[in-house]
C-alpha cells in the first residue's frame, strides 16, 4: 500500500540517512515528498524547501531527519501537514513534539524508517 511519505531533512548527500531512506521508500513503492534546506534531488524528486513551508494533501507519514534541537522552529509547519503519523528516526527524538503530535491525534513511533520498511512494518 502506497503510503505518501514527506521526509523532512531530505538532502542530496548519499552518505545521509534521509538520502538513504528516501530511495528506500521509493524501492517500496511509496510515493516521497523531499523536504529540507537543501536544494537539489533525491530519488528523482525535487527537494522543496523548508523555509517556505510548502503544503501537501494526503499525507500520510511524516519521517523525521533532523535533530531534536533543530525541531521546535518547525513543530506548527510538520503538525500543519496534518500527517496520520510522524516516525521519529533515531537522534530525532522529541517527547514535545510527540506530546503536540498525539493533542492533534497523530500516532508517533520512535522508530527507524529503514528498519520499518526492511521488517514490513512501515
């Protein structure tokens, strides 16, 4: 089942998780919508940038790529996407977040993209 997935901290730089776990998610057949402050592609999509807090439809994952430090600027624009669920990959991290997530009736899952897709449990 196609699970539309915007993964936030998405960066062109193969050595990254983000990078990893997009054409990972794209392998599985689910449709990525790449979000960062980086600019270029990933898994043959167009990063869009973060700092203009594009809007999506239908989202049904928010996977996390960026630290618990660097999360709380952004908490009303990853709540806003109104996501089913948000995973939190590790370093990601954030009982705050999780708490604003759940208020808004977002299930959270401390959890590893890549693992999820690799047992079937995405």
């Amino acid at each position: 089942m196609n699970k539309k997935t915007v993964v936030i901290g998405a960066t062109p730089n193969p050595s990254r998780y983000a990078y990893i776990a997009s054409h990972m998610l794209r392998e599985y057949d689910h449709e990525i919508v790449p979000v960062g402050i980086k600019t270029g592609e990933v898994a043959g999509e167009q990063i869009h940038d973060m700092r203009d807090k594009p809007q999506f439809t239908e989202v049904d994952t928010v996977t996390l790529y960026i630290g618990t430090h660097n999360q709380a600027e952004w908490y009303e624009y990853i709540l806003g996407l109104n996501p089913k669920r948000i995973i939190f990959n590790p370093g990601t991290e954030n009982p705050e977040l999780v708490q604003k997530a759940r208020e808004k009736g977002i299930e959270t899952v401390y959890g590893c993209t890549l693992v999820m897709l690799r047992a079937g449990t995405y």
